[in-house]
C-alpha cells in the first residue's frame, strides 16, 4: 500500500510547550499579516499533554507574549509560587540553606504542564492549527538536494515480526516548506537530523539527567498552597548529582520528584529506587503520610546548557524546546525557554514564507535566539552544571557560589564535560552495592505499581520499539562488566535479566515503556536504540 501525502506550509512534530507555541504564533503572524499559512502539529501520544511531563514551575513571560490575556481565557495557571526554600539532606537529619537566586520563584506558576499544553492545544485549533495526536512521526523525509521536506508517520499494524496484519495502515507523508522538530528530550528524528547534518560538530557534549515524578493527594494538615521545597544531598552520594522538588499545588496535591545525573558512575545505583529512598526521609516523609499517590512518570532531561547546544538549523528545518536543549538547570526550568524557542522560530519561518525565492535553511532563527533573553540567561551560568561533573558535589557546589555570587556568570572561560553519560559507568565490580529497602506500600513503592499508575498502554502485538544493534552485548559486556545496569537505570521494569549462569538472557518487557529514554543515553554501549512505537502507545499521563 503507498503511502497519501499532505502538504502543508510548516510541519510541527511534537505537541509540547515548544511546538504548540510555535504553532500559536506562526497562526497570529498570518492572521496579523491576512496571510493564508497552513501549519499542522503530529504527537506521537494519545491526545496533547498525555507525554508531557514536568515539575513544574513555569515563568509566564512567553504565555504572556502569545495571550497577554490569559487570565481571562482560563489558562489552567491558578497556584501562585509563594514560598521558597532548599534544604541538605544527610541520611537522618536536615540543614536549611539560602535559597540561589536562580531559584527564586515570586511571580511564577506551579501547574501541570501536561494540562498546560492541553489548553494551549485548543487555542491553537481555535486559531486554524491542524493537530493530529496519535500519530508518530518516525521518519525524516528529503528532497533530492538533500534538505527537509517533512516527515512520515509510522505504520499501523504491523505484527511482532514487521509483517502486516489483517488492520494495517501505511503511514502517512506531511510535506512542507519547513519542518519544526519540537521532540523533546533525546528525539528520535532529532537523533538522526544531528548525525546527518552535524550538528553537534561545534557544541559540547550533550548531558542528561533522569527526573522521576509522583502525584499525591495529602492530608490537608500538611498541604501549603503555593508551597516550593527543593532538596540536595542524602540518598545520593557525593560523586553523583541530582536533587528533589516538592511543589503543593491546589486541592491537596503535592508533586513531588527526583532528578539523578545521568553521568552517575556505579552501575548498581537505580535512579527509582533513589526516589523511593529519598521519600522516606523523616523531613519528607511526613508530608505524605496519611495520602495517597495517584500518579507517576519518568522522563530523561538534557543538562548540558549553553554550551552543549546543537547547530539549530538545517537546510529545511530547526530545532526547538528541550529536543535543542535550553533548559536552565540551577534555575530547574526550561518551559519557558522551549515557549520562546518556538516563538523565535515562528518569527523567523513566518517571514521566509512570504518571500518566493526564500532560503531553504532559516537560519534567521539562530540570530533571534542570541538576541533573545535565552542566550543571556543560559550563558550566565554555562558553569554551573559542569563544575559538578568536574569535581563532584563539594567542588561543584564551592564553583557555583562563585559564579553566581562572585563573577555573575561572566567568567572568561567555558567549562567543558569530561564525557559523555554512557562513558560514565564504573565496572561493577569497583563500585559498592547499593542495599535499597523493600517498599512498603504507603510511602514508597515498586516499578510495576508505579507504571500501572502511568496508564502506559501499547499494542502487544506490534514490533519492539526498542532496538539491539547486536543482541550478543547485553550479557557479553552488560551483564558481564556491569552487572545489567538496564534492569535499574530504566524507571519502568522494561529491561529484566533472566535465567542464571550461562543461561542468563535480557527480557525486553517493552509494553512497560513511559518513553523517558534513559536508556538510549545511559546504556553504557550503545546498544539501545529508543524508536517510536505506534502512535497512542505509551503513558497517559494525567494531570502530570
């Protein structure tokens, strides 16, 4: 069966805060202009906001850009940030520290960014924007000289072994003059326009983290709307980076979440079952006795900041939000810096197509980041998260007063990563054993509890979405030198080692999939490669 095809002014893939932005503004600039523009957004989950997740506390600066009014049109923005405060953590006790600045949050936004998005996806078909949820974008698409031409969604309904079954569907080709690539984190096309254009030849390596979140309803004893705790230290070590976040939203919920650096170097440490430990600390723990968890989620988040930034342009195309990487990590948000790529990047597109001979590449767009506030911001503290990956928590922690309190984020140099996450890991056998303590059902809890909570959902019968490039490595050099990390860096019970001695295999239980991709970036060989299953599969996650 071919394949139909649809043509379209600018292709968005990905229904996050950065491509619905980019599909808001590109709308408003041709309703401004009375231009005739058509634009589509694809994602790959069930409807807008089932993938999304975040802490989150947003900055309203480029939602104020796009709807200076809303307010008035009912923006789901309601739990102002009121107090903020950070404390260090040690296995029994706690230390109340001076908030950074970068964390200051007065005049921001606790919400559900997955809610959020919800609502900006229906000012954008308000507005004309053709979204299309359930549909994953899997392959690039290319003209003959070589630049973007659009994408193709997957197939639908193909068997375990690629052939077709009784309800195939061929996917379907989005043409366009421009393609956004609004992924997120470690995309999969992203992954591949990088390689091919490369783009990375003049930035840094890229770096991740994983951050794992739950929603809790809480006794309302112990809930303070507007409330901001962030945490370092216990139950990580001093050679591992990462923290915690607490933010009480309204009706009695609190999210709460763990973020662990991906270039962690022992191969027994479980990223999960660090959030679970650090849940119950005698200062966290009694926020959440007595209430109830009601959902959960993982997602990889990329860390390298300013100076692991990609080439943003290519002949065809950008790239946007957190699949370029502008989060700020000591600021710990990055919405509003995806909103704003994608709204620097409509600026730009826009305007190339009103000219007849425009340039296929739009790279009017990398001017506009560096003259937007982005570039200033991630610049100002390019330093901070290498420090740590240089000198550990202590060292990292001593640079970052001083970049922030002494210099501003002005110093003359550029800190660079020692390498890359997956190079990170320590053989098992030089690294201590971690003793993580069972869940005991009220506080903390397993893997498949928790995915169950996710609403992750894939059809059983279709081809594994994550692929081996050789299926010898798992228990060859995974298993043998590092003791199966998969089983533990995947928050989702999707890698299981079976059988024992000459027996053992890895299970690949991909149906667990929340689609974080840790362990595209942590999988100390290489081998795993996260590509996108049919569309609708995956979490659902709600109100996340």
């Amino acid at each position: 069966m071919e394949r139909e095809s649809m043509e379209f002014d600018v292709v968005i893939v990905g229904g996050g805060p950065s491509g619905l932005s980019a599909a808001i503004k590109l709308s408003q600039l041709a309703q401004e202009n009375e231009k005739e523009l058509t634009v589509c957004v694809v994602e790959k989950g069930s409807e807008i906001g089932a993938h999304i997740l975040s802490g989150a506390v947003i900055e309203t600066g480029p939602l104020s850009h796009l709807f200076p009014d809303w307010k008035e049109k009912g923006a789901p923005l309601t739990v102002e940030a009121k107090d903020d405060s950070f404390i260090y953590l040690t296995e029994t006790g706690s230390q109340k520290m001076p908030t950074p600045p970068q964390m200051h949050n007065h005049g921001n936004y606790i919400v559900s960014l997955g809610n959020v998005c919800r609502w900006l996806g229906e000012q954008a078909e308000e507005m004309g924007v053709e979204i299309y949820p359930g549909f994953a974008a899997c392959e690039v698409l290319y003209r003959e000289d070589g630049s973007v031409k659009g994408i193709a969604t997957g197939d639908m309904g193909r068997e375990k072994d690629g052939s077709e079954g009784p309800n195939f569907e061929p996917g379907v080709e989005l043409h366009a003059k421009y393609t956004i690539f609004a992924e997120g984190v470690r995309g999969s096309l992203t992954k591949e326009l990088e390689a091919k254009f490369d783009l990375r030849k003049d930035a840094d390596i890229q770096t991740y983290g994983i951050g794992i979140k739950e929603l809790w309803e809480i006794d309302p004893a112990n809930h303070h709307e507007g409330k901001i705790v962030h945490t370092t230290g216990w139950p990580l070590d001093k050679k591992t980076y990462g923290g915690s976040f607490l933010y009480h939203l309204d009706n009695n919920q609190v999210a709460v979440g763990f973020v662990v650096g991906l270039d962690y170097q022992n191969p027994h440490l479980s990223p999960f079952d660090e959030f679970q430990r650090f849940k119950t600390h005698p200062e966290i723990r009694k926020t959440f006795e007595g209430g109830r968890r009601v959902a959960y989620g993982a997602r990889a988040l990329a860390e390298g900041g300013f100076q692991s930034l990609p080439k943003l342009t290519f002949p065809g195309g950008c790239l946007t939000g957190c699949g370029a990487g502008f989060l700020n990590v000591p600021k710990i948000k990055g919405t509003h810096n995806a909103m704003q790529s994608g709204i620097e990047a409509a600026n730009a597109i826009f305007e190339l197509c009103q000219q007849e001979d425009a340039p296929v590449e739009p790279t009017q767009y990398t001017a506009n980041i560096k003259a937007s506030y982005i570039w200033d911001e991630l610049y100002k503290v390019r330093n901070i998260r290498p420090s740590f990956a240089k000198w550990g928590f202590l060292g990292g922690l001593m640079y970052s007063g001083f970049t922030t309190y002494v210099t501003g984020g002005r110093e003359p140099w550029t800190l660079k990563y020692p390498h890359t996450d997956h190079e990170a890991l320590k053989p098992a056998a030089s690294q201590p054993k971690i003793d993580y303590p069972k869940p005991d059902g009220k506080i903390s809890f397993d893997k498949l509890s928790s995915v169950f909570l996710s609403n992750t959902a894939h059809e059983e019968n279709q081809p594994c979405h994550l692929k081996l490039k050789d299926d010898s490595v798992p228990v060859s050099i995974n298993w043998a030198k590092y003791n199966g990390p998969e089983a533990r860096f995947c928050p989702a019970g999707v890698y299981e080692y079976i059988g024992e001695g000459d027996d053992v295999k890895l299970q690949i239980n991909f149906a667990n999939c929340v689609h974080c991709k840790t362990c595209d970036i942590k999988d100390p060989t290489q081998n795993i490669n996260w590509t996108t299953p049919e569309g609708t599969g995956g979490p659902n996650y709600p109100n996340m």
